[in-house]
C-alpha cells in the first residue's frame, strides 16, 4: 500500500491528483469551504487574531482547500493567513505563490491543522482471521491476490486486541415451535456471547496502530489552536464485519490493486486515532458526524421559501443552489456520515467547537 500509493509511480505522486479519481466534500462544494472559514475563525479568535495564523493542510491534493479558503476568507482574515500545502506530489504550476508546498508538516503551528480525507490513505496491514488466530493479509502487488500470512506484531496485536475486539457470536439458545390457530411460523432464540475466535464481527480487520501514530505526530506539531481530521470512518462498538479496504479509479470504486493504478483506502479506526491524538494534545476532544459539524457551522440543506423567487429570483437559484451542495455535504449515507475529530491545543474546546 505504502509503495502503490507513495512510491516513485504511486497513485498520490506520479497521477492527475485525487480530484481525477473521486469526490471529496473538497470538491463537492464551496459550501464545505465556507464552513471551514467559521472553523478557522473561531480557531482565530480562540488564539486572538494573531499576526500570523497558520492553516496547514495535509494531504493537500492539488491544493484546492487552501486555494478556496483564501478566496472565501474575509480580507482581515486573508491576510494574515500563512497557507502551508503537505503534498509528495510536485508543486503544481499554478499554485498561487502565497501558498507554501512542502512534503512534511511543519513544527510550530499556531493556527489550524487540516486533514481531509488524508487517514484513510496512511498505509495499513490487513489481518486475516484464521484457526489459530489473526494472520497478516499478503497480497500480489499486480493481481491483487490475497494469501494468509504470519502472525501480527506484537504491537499489531495490542491493537487488534484492544481496538477491533471479537464480536459476539450468536448461539441457539431455544428452538420455539409455533403453537395456536394465529401462530405460522417456528422460530429461533438466540443469545449473542463473546468468543467465537471472530474479531470485529468479521474475518477482517484494518490494523490502524500506524494511523494513530500519524496523528499522534500531526497534533504534535501544533503548538496552539486546532488539529481537524474529516474522514470516513468508524468506533470500536461498530466495526464493519469484513473490513472497508477498497480501491477507486476514474470515479468508479473498483479491486483494491495496488499497482499504483488506483486509489487504494481503508476507513479510519477514529476513536483510536483521537485517543492516541488526545494523549499528545492533553486535551479534551470532540468526534462527530460531518452532519453535525457542518449544520453547527451554518451549512443549511433546507429549500429556500418560495416567497424569495418572486421577489429575487436570481438570488433565490443561488440560494437553492446552496441549499442542494449542503444538502449532499450533510447527506448521512453520503459525505454527511464522515466523522469530524477536533482536537484543541492549548485551547479550550468550546472556544473551537460551533453548537
């Protein structure tokens, strides 16, 4: 995965970028922009309107985020903003000059720390459940070909055990036979119990110790203000039954091939990154539904009154507009089901957080 994506022909190096193989809520609207600038004015405000605030975002792509956060920004604010681009790709040509480009993430931030959709491709180990116990997943990197391999780690298996427990196995308890003139049906009472030998509900699991490590040393490099990460993904009592590893390519989802032809993600363990992320920042954090966040910053999927069309109807066809890019943002089998993990330093929480 590390080499499919990030090796000298990778995906996310040698490619047309993210926004040539799928949709972010980055590209989806401007509406997601908008709502970060409220984000980072509180994250401003939280810090004092310093002199220079810093906006670093990870995994920047080509760096659409920060070039629509500039241009949405209040011209008080713009100004003082020092965008900052963390990419392995080359500097596009047409990067405006004030935005800084840059393979790692710097040291000090005093502003806001921003990764979208950037967990979900820090590279994994897959484990496999077998007889005898999880196995690594061994895979052919040009047929995508799965084979069981040795046992995890030690601190793989720490993780595992810790963050993708076994789910509980159902067990007959009673067969209940059907019995009166309104009764058609026998059915089961099952009772679910721990054990099984099963991890997370399924045979598969995505060992993310290496995510919570890279976010642990992300939120390290913020000296004061706020670390966000926007990602698909998923809490220890929910864990998908057979993992969530995927590959993407040209829009469309396909095998999990990592040839360096395609995207190639896995949804991110969020409450075990925000439990590493809080052990670094010190300070309380808050996880929630992309939903949430997003309506608590203002973003409105409500049809605007048809009252507005008779008196503005251009206004009223922007504001529908609005309201339908807000709509699929906050959409919770869509984009809206993303989880938000804000994590302050050196500031409070709810000098961060829209309610």
């Amino acid at each position: 995965m590390e080499r499919a994506l990030y090796g000298p022909d990778g995906f996310f190096v040698s490619g047309a970028g993210p926004a040539a193989h799928f949709r972010t809520s980055v590209h989806a609207s401007p509406v997601f922009a908008a709502c970060l600038v409220r984000q980072l004015e509180a994250v401003d405000a939280a810090l004092g309107h310093p002199a220079r605030l810093d906006v670093v975002d990870v995994g920047a792509g080509r760096g659409e985020l920060l070039r629509a956060l500039l241009a949405q920004a209040a011209p008080e604010l713009a100004v003082r903003i020092h965008p900052v681009a963390v990419e392995l790709s080359p500097r596009p040509a047409d990067l405006p000059p004030e935005i800084d480009w840059q393979a790692d993430i710097p040291d000090g931030i005093s502003g806001l720390l921003l990764a979208t959709e950037w967990l979900d491709n820090v590279p994994v180990d897959v484990a496999v459940n077998s007889p005898d116990g999880w196995r690594l997943v061994l895979v052919d990197p040009a047929t995508g070909q799965e084979t069981p391999g040795p046992p995890p780690s030690p601190a793989e298996t720490t993780w595992l055990t810790t963050w993708w427990p076994p789910a509980p196995t159902p067990v007959i308890k009673e067969f209940v036979a059907a019995e009166g003139p309104d009764q058609d049906t026998n059915s089961l009472i099952t009772d679910a119990r721990p054990g099984g030998g099963r991890g997370g509900g399924g045979e598969r699991a995505e060992i993310g110790w290496s995510r919570d490590l890279a976010w642990a040393q992300a939120v390290g490099r913020v000296a004061r203000g706020l670390a966000l990460a926007v990602d698909y993904g998923h809490l220890r009592e929910s864990r998908p039954a057979d993992g969530t590893l995927t590959g993407y390519r040209g829009g469309r989802q396909v095998p999990p091939v990592p040839d360096g032809s395609c995207d190639v993600t896995a949804h991110v363990a969020m409450d075990s990154v925000a439990s590493a992320g809080e052990r670094v920042a010190r300070c309380a954090y808050s996880l929630v539904s992309q939903r949430e966040a997003l309506r608590a910053l203002g973003a409105d999927g409500g049809r605007p009154p048809l009252s507005l069309a008779s008196r503005d109807p251009a206004g009223y066809l922007r504001a529908l507009a609005a309201a339908s890019a807000a709509a699929e943002l906050t959409d919770a089998a869509g984009l809206g089901g993303h989880l938000w993990l804000r994590q302050p330093v050196g500031v409070a929480l709810d000098a961060v957080v829209a309610r």
